[in-house]
C-alpha cells in the first residue's frame, strides 16, 4: 500500500466548509483581481511525482529523489518519476476551506504526491503559511492577497518544502526551516531563514516550536490566540481514525517508530503549551476539543509501551 492509500484508509472523510462571502466568487469561477504568477522554468520536469519536492535543475528518468530514498518515504511503485509545473497546471485547482476562525486549509485537488494541505493562518500583524503544497496559481495568490497576503511561510519537515520557493516569490516572504532539517533542501533560495534553538517566536504570540522526532528539525506551529488555543502539527503529532490520540512515528508510511527519547523530547516540548485544538496535516485530521488531554494520553500510551 502507497502513502496516498494509507492516508486515505487511515481517515474518515471531513465536511469542510466552503469560504463564505467573497470566497464564494472565487470558487465559482469568476476573476478576482489579476495577478501575474512567473513560476521559474515551468517546462522543466523538476517536481517529484511522489513527494512533490521540486528540484533546482531539470531531471532525467535515472535521477534519483532523495526525499524519497529516504526510509521516511518512500519511491512509487513504478519507480522514481518526474513531472513539471506546466503538467500539473494543467489537471490541479487548490481547494479553500475554512477551518475555523481566521484559519484556512489549502489543498491540491484531484490529489497529487503526498496529499498534504497547507494552512493560512490569519493574524492581525501579519498571516502565516504553515506548511506548503507543490502547486500555486493566480486565483490563490489573488485570494490570499485579499486576506492580506503571507508575512512569513513555516514548514514543519521536508516532505511539505514542495514549492515553497515560488511560493515566497509570489507572496515576497521568508521562508523560516530549522537548521537541523538543512541538508534536505532541494530548491534554495535567499527568502529561506534558518533558525536555531527550541523556538522561533513569530508575533501575535505565534510561535514555531522545535520538537523533532520525525525529523531532526520537526516542528509544529502554536497558536495561542486561537479560539482556546491550536496547534498545527504537519507530521511531528499524526491525529489517529478515533481522534482522541495522537501518533508520533519516524517513519508513517514504512510503520518505524521513534526511540523512547524522542517521544520524550516531544513531550517536554509541547508539555508548556496550552491548546484545546489540533490540526494535522490531511484532512479530516482535527481534534476539535481537548486535544492537550489528547496529546498527554497518547504520550502516556508510548511511554508504558516502553516500560514493557
């Protein structure tokens, strides 16, 4: 079974809600303000067809992704392939939902690589990227720009780097990575910030919080004014089917878990905040309510596990 198929058979469908008001044009297909999007060398076929990293340089069929090499991925059942913007332009919408409160979800439809989604969250400094999808048109860019546009994009880990570089061209913003997470940057830019240390404080009490585990540089974004409180996870906490635990592995598609302490590290990390909400990385992947009991729960459970 691929990530897609184990993602898919891991949730149940979610009912998102369609953005009301000016959102409603957007979707229904009439133009919001024109916007110019260059996408540097949309011809070339730099984009992996399995994680959706895109690359500097054009590849060739024998080029191989080291994302995907990695044993926190995986290549595709039919070897390592390579698309290009202009192909994916050609068959992808993104999808807008609206989450809650002055936070949104983007998503690649039909479904392509990983599947991931990203969030837009929405602050009165300034909004927030957090984690990135491989594909941007003029119609997402005119619509963030509406909701006044991203001061900063956040990537939890290196399988969702995907097109953050176009991404902080078109919104003209830095990208913050952990340093730890460096050798794995496939498209470099100047916009790309490197930080070090346990947290990355943003504003509006925002913050970046440096739990690693899955990856040595993991993160995840807390948002602290958020309703009571949210935190958005990309993979470093995956919402399990029953929504009342959280899963912490090193690998979710090859089923590797992490070492004791690692679930350790996370723990103490994330223990100093207080959130009521999670958001993860696929859809459908929310705990709407308690999720700190959650969380503390599925930490105990791993934890026991160990003491056997």
């Amino acid at each position: 079974m691929n990530r897609t198929s184990f993602l898919k058979n891991s949730l149940l469908g979610s009912s998102l809600l369609l953005l009301p008001g000016p959102a409603q044009s957007f979707f229904s297909g009439s133009s919001p303000k024109s916007i110019s999007l260059s996408v540097r060398d949309p011809q070339q076929p730099n984009i992996c067809a399995t994680c959706g990293t895109r690359y500097a340089t054009s590849k060739i069929q024998t080029d191989t992704c080291p994302i995907c090499e990695d044993e926190r991925q995986y290549v595709g059942d039919g070897g390592q392939t390579w698309t290009s913007y202009h192909n994916l332009a050609k068959k992808s919408t993104i999808k807008i939902a609206k989450l809650q409160e002055n936070l949104y979800e983007l998503k690649i439809t039909p479904d392509f690589a990983i599947g991931q989604k990203a969030h837009l969250v929405l602050s009165e400094n300034g909004n927030v990227l957090w984690d990135c999808i491989p594909y941007l048109d003029e119609q997402t860019v005119s619509y963030i720009q509406s909701l006044g546009g991203i001061k900063a994009i956040a990537i939890s880990h290196p399988h969702y780097y995907s097109l953050m570089a176009e991404w902080a061209a078109a919104f003209n913003c830095p990208i913050y990575l952990h340093e730890n997470d460096t050798q794995w940057i496939q498209d470099k830019s100047d916009r790309i910030k490197l930080w070090k240390g346990d947290a990355l404080p943003l504003w509006d009490r925002i913050k970046v919080v440096h739990t690693g585990g899955h990856f040595d540089g993991s993160t995840v974004l807390y948002l602290p004014r958020h309703s009571k409180g949210a935190l958005l996870t990309g993979d470093s906490l995956y919402v399990t089917r029953d929504r009342k635990h959280v899963s912490m592995m090193y690998s979710y598609p090859n089923l590797v878990p992490l070492p004791k302490k690692a679930i350790e590290q996370i723990s103490r990390r994330i223990a100093p905040l207080s959130f009521d909400t999670i958001h993860g990385a696929f859809e459908g992947q929310v705990i709407a309510t308690g999720a700190k009991e959650a969380f503390n729960r599925s930490v105990k459970r791993y934890l026991r596990i160990f003491e056997v």
